[in-house]
C-alpha cells in the first residue's frame, strides 16, 4: 500500500522529482485470505506533500475483499531540493 501511495503521489508530481513518504496510517480490517492487490489514490496535492490513500484488496474469491486501507502522507522532493 505504501507503494501505491507512492506512485500516485509521483503521478502527479514533476519528472525530475522524487517522493518519499513522511507518515502514514494503516487499518486491518478483515483477514486476507488469497491473491492480493492494493489502488493507490490521491486525496489532495499541495505544494510539497502529498495526501494519498490506499486500498488493498484479495481477489482470489468471487468479489474483491478489502482488508486493510492506509492514508499516507507524501512529500516531494524536487531536483533543486537535492544537494550532492
């Protein structure tokens, strides 16, 4: 889930920019039981973080199965920013 935030988050961001996550929550819900798959959102960009929330499924059973949701918070990190 902490990558799904991440490439939501640099979906948004500029080319040359890096993100890296500063916080983030997570919720178990139910137990999983089969194949997993996690969606990355973003829920609202400011100028250097980012607001994200994931989702992660199972879908190995008849319907998708949610089981755990995290919010996170991502900051971007943008060339200029970056010092050798």
């Amino acid at each position: 889930m902490d990558s799904a935030c991440g490439y939501a988050a640099y979906s948004l961001a500029d080319a040359t920019s890096a993100v890296l996550t500063v916080e983030y929550k997570i919720n178990l819900v139910a137990p999983a039981i089969t194949t997993v798959k996690a969606r990355g959102y973003v829920l609202k960009r400011g100028n250097t973080l980012t607001v994200c929330r994931a989702e992660a499924v199972s879908t190995g059973e008849e319907r998708e199965r949610l089981f755990a949701a995290m919010t996170a918070t991502i900051m971007e990190i943008r060339n200029s920013d970056v010092t050798a």
